[in-house]
C-alpha cells in the first residue's frame, strides 16, 4: 500500500438559527483532518485510476466494485487493504450477458452485482452467471404505466434484492417531476408525482436543430435513509423527503451563509443556436453545486461537500474551484458549515467509508483517494 498523508486540523464554530421549523439556533464544534492514500494496483492496470462511471460499494462497504467498460470486467478493489483483490470477467451476449454498454453498477447484498442501461437491468453472481434480467422496453408494465414520450432513469434504488426499485421517470428536455416504483416480479409501475420539483424547470437549457439536441438540466438524486427516499438535486439548498409508509412529502430547506443556496436561473430556457446553449450551459457550471449526502450510522449524521467552479480564463478547459463541507444531523438539520481549502478543482465522486469522505483522484492514472474525516471536539 502506497500512502501519502498530511493532516490538517481545524477549530470551526458555527452557529446561526435553525430554519428548520424547531426555533433553536444550533452550535457544532469540529475539526477535520485530511489524507491521502493510493491503491497498490499490483501491476495491473485499473480503470478506476482514470475515473469512476459505472461502480458501487459492497454493503459492508469493504469493496469497490468498477466496471471497465473496455474489457467488460469489474475491478474489485479492497478498500480496507487498498489493494485491487481481482478482476470479474464479464460478458456482452450470450446466455450470461449483460448487455451493451450498461450505464450504472449496482452492489446487490453480497452475491450480486446488477447492471442497466436504458433498454435492460441485468444481475449477474460474482462467477459471472445471469440471475436476473428486466428489460425496461419489452417487459410492459402494468398499472400507473409509461407515456409513450417517457422513460425509466436506469440509475435505480433497489428494495429487497432486486424484487422492487425506485427510479425517476423522465422526458428529454423536460422537468422531471415524477419518480416510479417498479415491482419487477409482477411488472407493475406506481408513479409518484413530486411537485416539489418543478421550481427546478427554470434551471436548464435546451437547444434543438432537427434531431440534434442538447440539454443541460439539474442533476437530481435519489437515496435511501430510514425507509424513505430522499431526493436532491445541485441546484437548489433543500431535500426532499417522501414516505413511503405514509406517502407524504416534505421538504427540508437549508440556510448557508458561505455559499449562495441556490444557482440563478437562465433568462431563456430554450434557445436557438449552440453558441448560446455552450454560453448558457457555462454559466450553470460557473455557480453553486450542490453534492450528495453522505450518511454515517456511527456519528448519525450527514456530510455533503459542495463547489463554486471559478469563470476559466480563455483557453483553460479545467476548472478551479471552492470546496465547502456541510454537516447535518439525523433530524436534516444544518449543523455545521466551512471552507476546505487545498483543492484545485471541484470534488469528483465521492462516498462515506470509516468515518471519512472518499474523494476520488487521479494520480498518474493510479487509483487514490483523499479523506475528509470529521471529528466534535
């Protein structure tokens, strides 16, 4: 195991009221130390050192797994050794394929992996054998069903195996509004409607010539946390909550006052040339980015790092960045705010692993990682 370490250690106080519907005005005392560790790859070349696309973590939260969409394997890399253990080789057809190209990985418990696509969600054993196939065209589902303009996001929250999934419902160039539990053994689809979403229509841009088409829209996500289903988005500073037991809605709504809490909406949403779409589409990118909630079941808290990329100057194509740190606790109540310094750019994937935020990094095409750890002093 290669290890590269520094530690930076911060007093941070914060303090301001709680807008969250109690009245108390809430303090939490932290520090952070951050590291960085590179995964021995034992001469083998891994596609998660370039990026990560299509991957997911085992449940216990040990293992990585990576598709490498190149030579349809998984890398499986321990994370608690940060070294790759071995590869699974896949295939494309055939009694054991999983399709072409498939978008997303899915962990499912510890014997499967899961794989899907716009066309097909296909599971597979860890000795590469098929489990399990849904193909979301042929395979019509019965009660709330899909308007002919409409598809299934194949990035899913799977419920019981891969008996039941969550997953948004959208149309190109449109708001999505609506997201659908599918019961994959009886075929069925129940469509839940989240008007809370619609104030998100106003931040995208769309441009269409013919066929040709371009959008940019707010990247909404879903998870899953004590039985219900939180959805958030980049865009705005709130989570949506939705019950399932009780089928309400809520909406949890955050205070920042380090970054602005929400993007500014472009003046036109639908435009007539690509220069105006690119103009347009830069100046999403040049605002706040709101990240995903990260959950620790020991601390009970939620941590999300967020960004404000920094205008490029002329013909740079990366972007600088300011990397914030956002605590919640159990209840989604802001908590906690600060700066992190020492990043050049804004904070690839990320996930929640040992009381730590995993970053992930390139470095020299080797698999690394840098740890935000979060402690109350």
């Amino acid at each position: 195991m290669k290890n590269l370490s520094f530690v930076i250690a911060l007093m941070l106080l914060w303090s301001c009221g709680n807008k969250n519907g109690n009245g108390k005005v809430g303090s939490f005392d932290f520090s952070i130390e951050i590291d960085t560790v590179l995964v021995d790859s034992k001469g083998e070349v891994l596609m998660a050192g370039t990026y990560l696309s299509a991957f997911d973590l085992s449940e216990d939260k040990k293992f990585l797994y990576n598709f490498d969409h190149n030579t349809y394997q998984v890398e499986v890399i321990d994370l608690d050794k940060l070294e790759i253990e071995r590869k699974i080789q896949l295939e494309m057809e055939g009694p054991n394929g999983i399709g072409d190209y498939p978008n997303y990985l899915f962990a499912l418990g510890s014997t499967e992996l899961a794989f899907s696509n716009y066309m097909t969600c296909v599971a597979v054993n860890l000795n590469s054998e098929k489990t399990f196939e849904f193909n979301l065209v042929k395979d019509r589902l019965e009660s709330d069903s899909l308007k002919s303009n409409e598809s299934l996001y194949p990035d899913f929250l799977f419920i019981d195996g891969h008996k039941e999934l969550y997953t948004m419902i959208e149309t190109f160039g449109q708001n999505i509004t609506t997201i659908g539990l599918v019961n994959t053994g009886t075929k069925t689809l129940k469509r839940i409607e989240i008007p809370q979403l619609e104030k998100l229509k106003n931040f995208r841009v769309l441009w269409k010539n013919g066929n040709a088409r371009s959008l940019k829209a707010p990247l909404v996500t879903m998870g899953i946390w004590d039985k219900k289903i939180l959805i958030a988005n980049n865009t705005i500073n709130e989570v949506i909550v939705y019950d399932p037991k009780s089928e309400s809605i809520s909406v949890k709504t955050f205070e920042s006052k380090l970054t602005p809490n929400q993007k500014t909406p472009n003046e036109k949403v639908e435009v007539g040339t690509i220069q105006e779409f690119m103009a347009g589409a830069i100046k999403l990118n040049e605002q706040i980015e709101f990240g995903q909630l990260n959950w620790d079941p020991f601390t009970k808290r939620f941590y999300r790092l967020s960004s404000i990329s920094l205008p490029r100057p002329e013909g740079v194509e990366t972007y600088k960045a300011e990397v914030f740190l956002t605590v919640f606790n159990e209840d989604l109540n802001m908590i906690g705010e600060t700066k992190v310094e020492g990043f050049s750019g804004p904070p690839s994937v990320n996930f929640f692993k040992d009381g730590a935020i995993w970053i992930h990094i390139n470095v020299n095409d080797e698999l690394g990682f840098i740890r935000i750890k979060v402690s109350e002093r």
